[in-house]
C-alpha cells in the first residue's frame, strides 16, 4: 500500500512539474502575444534599445576591458531591427578585443603570380658563355629543418567571453533569417484560410501557425545558445574565473527574443 502511494505521489509530481513546465513556456507565447498588441512598434523598439543599454553596463562592470558605449545609429538600428542587440555587442567587444576575433582561414597570399619576383633575364653574352660551359650539377638541397611547435597563448576569460558573443551573434543571425521565411508561409497560409473560412478565423489560425513556428525555430536556437554558454561556463570555471557574465548573457538572450517575437507579432498583425 505504502508503495502504491509513494509511486503515485511521484507520478502526481512529474505531472505538476511538467504542467508548471508548459505554464512557462505557455506565458512566454501569452506575453508576446500580449506585448504584439498592447505596445505600438516604436514602445517596443524603445524598450529593446533600454534592454541593450543595460545588458551593455552590466557586461563593461563584469569584464577588464573597457567596453565604449553604443552609438546613436547603432540604437537607431536595434530599434529598426536592422541590427541585433548581440550583433552590435559583438561589434563593441571586437573593437575591444580585435585579437579575439578569429582570423578567416586560409586567406589567399597578398602576392599573386603576376606579381611574384622573377630572375632578370641575363645579356646576351653572358648567355653566349653560359651555352659554351658545362652545366653545373645542381648543389643538393638543404633539408628544411623541422618547424618548432609552440604552444599559443592561454585565452583570458575576455577573450572566451568576446568569442562566445560573436558565436551567438551567428547564430542568431541564421535564425532570424528563418524566422523571416516562417512570416513569409504565416502570410501565404492566412490567404489559403481565407479562402475556407472567415478573415478573423483565418487570421488567428495563421497568427498560432506563426507561433508555432517561430517556437519551434526558437527551441532549436536555445538549445545551441545554450551550448556556447555551457562551453564557456567550462572554460571559465578551468581558469577560476568570475562566471557572472552568463547569467547577463543569459538574461540577455531571453530578452532579445521576447522583443522579438513581440515585434513579429506585430508586424505579422499590422500586415493583416
């Protein structure tokens, strides 16, 4: 008996735990939802320009480097959307850091075979004598010797920090760009709904289409968010270093795509 009760206790609390699980995940939806429909587009891009200052201040108070401030046609570009609040900290901690930003590999030689040095050819008579003599046997080349392998630099925590925000600046960037094409297919399925149905139904079955989609594209990229956050939590905890930049990073994620999604919302409401 006791056992029943125990093993029907557990399951009551993985139900609950999976329930409050979806709660969240569900409020998160709601408040987008809700953020789409109560602010006008300008009230979110200010609020996404706020959320960048801040994220900004707690990332120069939590790192060596001296982090300059963001310009005003970078904020004019975050509140158009033509820019990421984590494209333009990337921007910032490049310009910090230009020795973290990895060099593209396998860069084409500045010298190219038009430019390439060439042995003049030799006068006449010289050439004359050169025919008339024995050709020398060429001399044995020297064997190259062995390159010296030299272990590079240890990375300090700002430079792990600086190389993680660029890689979600990448990340975020492809992912945009799907989001894009899923309010593409939002539109184009509203306008086959239209055609079965009447335009509010049509329009609130594109709009959890759209939700849907953006969700599913957004549990990918936090999932890969995610990673470069555990490898870099790694990276400092074998250098003992301060680890409180994650949570900011974090902090900052979530607030980028609840704006986001928010201004999807909108957008996608404000073309119906």
């Amino acid at each position: 008996m006791k056992k029943a009760l125990k093993i029907t206790a557990i399951v009551l609390l993985v139900l609950v735990a999976a329930a409050a699980a979806l709660a969240v995940w569900q409020w998160r939806n709601i408040s987008a939802l809700i953020s789409g429909v109560r602010y006008s587009s300008e009230e979110l891009a200010e609020i996404n320009v706020s959320n960048a200052e801040t994220t900004l201040a707690d990332m120069n108070s939590q790192v060596s480097v001296e982090l300059r401030d963001m310009t005003e046609e970078e904020k004019q570009k975050i509140a158009s959307g033509e820019l990421s609040q984590t494209a333009v900290m990337a921007q910032i901690f490049a310009e910090a850091m230009p020795e973290a930003v990895p060099e593209a590999a396998d860069a084409p030689s500045a010298q190219t075979d038009a430019q390439a040095p060439t042995e003049e050819a030799a006068p006449p008579a010289q050439q004359a004598d050169a025919s008339a003599k024995p050709a020398k046997k060429p001399e044995a080349a020297a064997k190259p010797s062995a390159p010296k392998q030299t272990e590079p630099p240890a990375k300090t925590a700002d430079q792990l920090v600086a190389e993680a925000v660029a890689r979600l600046s990448s990340l975020q960037s492809s992912y945009m760009g799907k989001i894009d094409s899923a309010l593409v297919n939002a539109k184009a399925y509203y306008d086959q709904q239209k055609t079965v149905s009447s335009k509010a139904v049509a329009r609130s079955n594109a709009l959890s289409k759209l939700v849907g989609d953006v969700n599913s594209l957004q549990s990918q990229c936090d999932a890969e968010v995610e990673g470069v956050l555990s490898k870099l939590s790694a990276e400092l905890d074998a250098r003992g270093a301060d680890k409180s930049i994650i949570s900011t990073m974090r902090d900052a994620y979530e607030n980028e795509k609840a704006a986001q999604k928010a201004a999807y919302v909108k957008k996608y409401a404000d073309k119906l």
